[in-house]
C-alpha cells in the first residue's frame, strides 16, 4: 500500500498537524518509504495468532472506590492544573470562541 | 585519591558514608564537570543549586548519624524525559518549552528518596523518537568519543544521548534513561557505558513523557555494572499510579551479583549473524562468547526465527502508540501555543502542533495515525500485534533452553553527526535491540572493547522476564573479562 499526497494531507488533518503543499510533497516519499519497508510483515503467516495485548501478563487493578484514592492523581489541585496553560482565565483552560 | 568525578557511583556513595570526602566536595566537583561541557551539549537545564542542596542535606543526616539511603551523596543527571517539579521538562521538544511539572515522576521521587541529588536535565532525541539525538529541538548532543586521529562530531547514540555522554565524559556518575526500542542500551555501547532495560513494568512510567507505553521502560546508565544495579534498585518498585506496573518486590540485585556462571546456559541466536556484519562487532561477539565460557557458562546455538519481522512490527506500534500519546499537546493545557490571527479551536491545534513537532515526531504520527485509521487498522496494527505475539513466543521458547542470550548490541559504533539521513537507515541501527524490547525483556549492553577507529562496542544481554540478575551476572563476567577502561580524552 502506498500513499498520495491527497491521503498524507488526510492523514496530517486527522493528526491536526498544519502541513504546506510543499511539505506534504516531501513528505509522500518518506512516508511511502517506510510503509514499503513494514510491508514485510505480510510474508508472516499469523493464521490463528492472537495480536498481543500485553507483554507481560498483569492484573488490571482497580483502585479503591472513594474520592481522591490517590491523593497525587486526585481531585483539589486547579492551580497546579492550570499553571502551565498557555492561557488560564477564572479557573479554566482558555480557548478561542468554539460557539458562534 | 584519583580525580573526583572519575569515581564510580559506589565508589562516591561509601566515601561519603565514611567520611573520606562529603556530598558537598561530590557535588561540587560534578557541577563544575557540567558547567565546562557545553560544548558537548549534553545538558538542557543544569541545575547546579538542586544538587548541592541535596548533598548538603546528606551530609547534615550524616553528621547527626541518621541513616543514609542507598545512593546518599551521589549526584545523578536526569534524561529530561522525567517530570521534574519546579525544574523545565520539554522532552527535547518546542511543543514542552518552559513547562514546569507541579510533580515529580515516581522514579525521580525515588531517587531523591535514595539521597541522589540533581545535577541537571540531560538532552535526549525529541520525544525519545531517534537513534542518534539528532531529532533534539535543542540541538544534537555531540559524544565525547572521537574517532582515532579525527575531530569529526560522533552521535553519542539515542535516544538517551546526553545520558550517555554525560556518563562517558564524566559529567555526572550515573544517569537515567528511557528505553523504547533500543534508548538505553545503544547510546550506552555507543560511548562505552552501561545500561539497563528492566522487566517492562519494574519501573514506574507515571511522570516519564510517554511515546510508546507498551514498550517504554526507564533503566540507569552508568560505568559498570553494580552501579547499575544498585541504581535500579532505587528506580524500581510497584506503583499504584502505573497500570502497568509490576506488583514484586525488588530483588537485591547489586547484593546478590555473581560472575560464577556455571551451571548457566548461553543462547547464541543465528539470526543475529547478519549477512556483512561488520567485522569488529563480530569479533566483539565471539570474544564475548569466549568471556562467558571462562565464566563456566555453556553456550548452546539457539534460534528466534521472525527476528527479521521486530523491526517492521516496531515500526509500526511505536508510532501507532505515539500518535495516541502525542495527541495531548494541543496548546490548550500546557506547552507552547500557536493561535494566529482570527483561527479557531481547530486551527490553534493545527498551528500548534505544526510549530512545535520537528520532523522524526510529525513523520511518526502521521505513521501511527495511517495504520490506526479506518480500513487499516487490521492490516497493519492488528497484523504487527500477531507478529509480535510470534517474536515474543521466539523468546519464550528460547528460554526453555537457556538462560541468557548474548548479541551485539548495535551492529556498528558510532556513527558521525549528520551520516544517516535516511529515516531507514536509522531505523536499521536498531536491529538488535528493538526484539527483546517488543517482548518486554531484560536487556543490557556493556561495553566489550573498542574497535579498529578506537571507538567502543557493546554486548547485549537479554534475559528472561523477572530475571535481571540473571543479566546482570552475565554482563558482570563480561565486564570483569574485558576490563574496559578507555575513556575519551577531554576535548571539550
């Protein structure tokens, strides 16, 4: 499979990267260059293969179920939160008008 | 009493327990080590005040007979991947500028904790996606090693390179680095130093910038290999806020280091020896076979038949995981924002990620969403899972044989600035340690010796999952056989 410049600037929007016309012409080639090189994987035969989903069997937790379980990814830290917006106003993330 | 910052990690850490010298005198030395590297540009931040302030704080529990953590006194830099409170964590990116974490990852905490203290944030390839720190927003690190007779800059390897070159041009003891497909351990034979990759999941990842998380896993880079397990001692240790993270305890690994290897059996896999392999790191390798003979060990032919396929399968779920993780810098929460004239929500997320991304993380994401979208998912992404679903049964069925295996760890030394500028070719050089990091393994690379242009050459070593003083002990009997001790003679 290979891509044209119209899929890469399909793909640049779906990944919200701004890409020029010119950049996107680059771009076509590199890309084509590594999709040609994992196109290998299609010699393997995985005919009845499970895809991976962990690599190193684990139990998924769940944590105690009351506020703020884990102090140091619980609730009460807006100002933290905040201190490295670009923009933070009233105690929220700024952001242009989204609603006209 | 030779030069201070020549000290190893263990060496530093029982002076300052007896009294030979202080945490102070250490940090100082090391401060000043950073402050007359710039030319080496191993460092982002140094944070010179950090690591006094935690050495005096060792040697004032010293005076009052407290007692002293497993790395008191031993000033250490940081891959600049590691949330740091208070102290810039950019991952090498545009998009991370001036952003102060307001927390502290848990294997940084941990090391604090120890009584390290921190010399400084240590440059890396953005985001870690590179193999020669080339992909640096802050400029490339340049290693300390040059090649015999010649005064060309040489990549000090990735993506953990200013880890790596700190390590080797004695700016700092010991170092943190992240490893993905290959970040602790090529950068560590690239410059004559030693690394190592733990379990996946013996390592916390909360606080390290994530880029791929099923295969990241953070390990030490240091000058041999007690160092390095004392150090992931402290690094290591379950943590409620990682998913992923292993519940064990932590084995002794530094006290139970054992270079007897009789009795253990050493896997030669044939689909290692590359057509043209170069003719130094062949000899590296058959060396090393020889070193772990004298060691007692057997050394028994073994086979892990899709190692063809790791890198293409790599290729594919690295950036396929990155695209989903890099998708949080939107210029809304933190890091830089671009909102040119009049342009929307939209357009501000365009802008911004299009002015903070260099061109190895827009190339991956743009990968990583191609073989996550619509119509091919299954052809690529579910496809590369099932191969490595194989790749790791390759492992596993080895293991059934023996007990480490041993390759070369990068199939050249190091490479000048600028040579490779073919994203594939760089992806070549990760040939031999992307397979065990897609199985979740084990693995570190010592240094074996230098080859004919008087750079150094590493060994890997891959063990079973939980076994990392099985490797540890292999490469402790390759260390003591080799007896590297070149270092790059100051240039900088």
């Amino acid at each position: 499979m290979s891509v044209d410049t119209a899929t890469v600037a399909k793909i640049a929007s779906l990944a919200r990267i701004k890409v020029s016309e010119a950049e996107v012409a680059a771009m076509v080639p590199e890309l084509n260059g590594i999709l040609d090189f994992v196109e290998q994987l299609s010699q393997v035969d995985t005919d009845g293969v499970e895809p991976m989903t962990a690599v190193i069997p684990n139990v998924l937790r769940l944590r105690a179920d009351v506020v703020n379980a884990i102090p140091e990814t619980g609730g009460d830290k807006r100002d933290a939160v905040l201190a490295n917006a670009p923009a933070a106003e009233h105690g929220f993330f700024g952001v242009p008008k989204v609603i006209e | 009493m030779s030069e201070m910052t020549d000290k190893t990690l263990c060496e530093i850490r029982d002076g300052v327990a007896k009294g030979e010298f202080t945490a102070v005198e250490v940090a100082t030395s090391f401060n000043a080590a950073v402050a007359e590297a710039g030319a080496l540009n191993a460092f982002i931040v140094a944070t010179p005040e950090a690591a006094l302030d935690a050495a005096q704080k060792v040697d004032a529990a010293r005076a009052a007979g407290q007692p002293l953590g497993k790395l008191a006194g031993v000033p250490i830099g940081m891959k600049d991947l590691f949330a740091t409170r208070d102290v810039q964590t950019s991952a090498a990116s545009k998009i991370l500028a001036g952003f102060k974490p307001q927390y502290e990852s848990t294997v940084s905490q941990k090391l604090w904790d120890a009584g390290a203290g921190l010399l400084g944030k240590l440059n890396l390839d953005q985001f870690a996606m590179g193999s020669s720190n080339e992909s640096s927003a802050f400029g490339p690190v340049v290693s300390p090693w040059r090649r015999a007779g010649e005064d060309k800059a040489l990549t000090p390897g990735g993506s953990s390179g200013g880890s790596s070159a700190a390590v080797a041009a004695r700016l700092c003891p010991a170092a943190t680095g992240t490893d993905t497909g290959g970040s602790i351990r090529q950068p560590a034979a690239f410059t004559g130093t030693t690394g190592i990759k733990p379990t996946y999941g013996r390592c916390s990842r909360w606080g390290i910038v994530a880029f791929a998380s099923s295969l990241d896993q953070a390990g030490p880079m240091a000058r041999n290999v007690a160092d390095c397990a004392v150090m992931l001692e402290a690094m290591a240790g379950f943590d409620e806020k990682d998913a992923t993270s292993l519940d064990l305890p932590v084995p002794e690994w530094a006290a139970n280091l054992n270079a007897d290897l009789r009795g253990k059996k050493v896997g030669i896999p044939k689909e290692y020896r590359l057509d043209g392999l170069n003719a130094d790191v062949a000899k590296a390798w058959e060396q090393g076979i020889a070193w772990l003979k004298d060691a007692g060990a057997e050394v028994v032919d073994i086979s892990l038949p899709h190692t063809q396929y790791a890198l293409a399968t790599y290729y594919i779920i690295a950036p396929a995981e990155a695209s989903s993780n890099l998708a949080r810098y939107d210029g809304v929460r933190y890091g830089l924002r671009e909102l040119p004239d009049g342009a929307n929500l939209q357009e501000m997320y365009a802008a911004t990620r299009a002015a903070g991304f260099g061109d190895e993380v827009k190339r991956r994401i743009l990968i990583g969403t191609y073989v996550l979208s619509a119509g091919y998912y299954d052809a690529y992404y579910t496809k590369a899972q099932k191969v490595r679903a194989l790749i790791a049964r390759d492992f596993e069925e080895a293991f059934k044989q023996v007990d480490v295996i041993l390759t070369p760890t990068a199939p050249t030394s190091a490479y000048a600035l600028g040579e490779k500028s073919n994203p594939i070719d760089m992806y070549l050089g990760d040939v031999f340690s992307v397979p065990p990091s897609l199985a979740g393994l084990p693995a570190m690379s010592v240094p074996a010796g230098l080859d004919a242009g008087g750079l150094p050459l590493g060994l890997q070593i891959v063990g079973r999952p939980f076994d990392e003083q099985g490797v540890l002990n292999a490469g402790l009997a390759i260390e003591q056989r080799a007896q590297f001790a070149a270092k790059p003679e100051k240039w900088w």
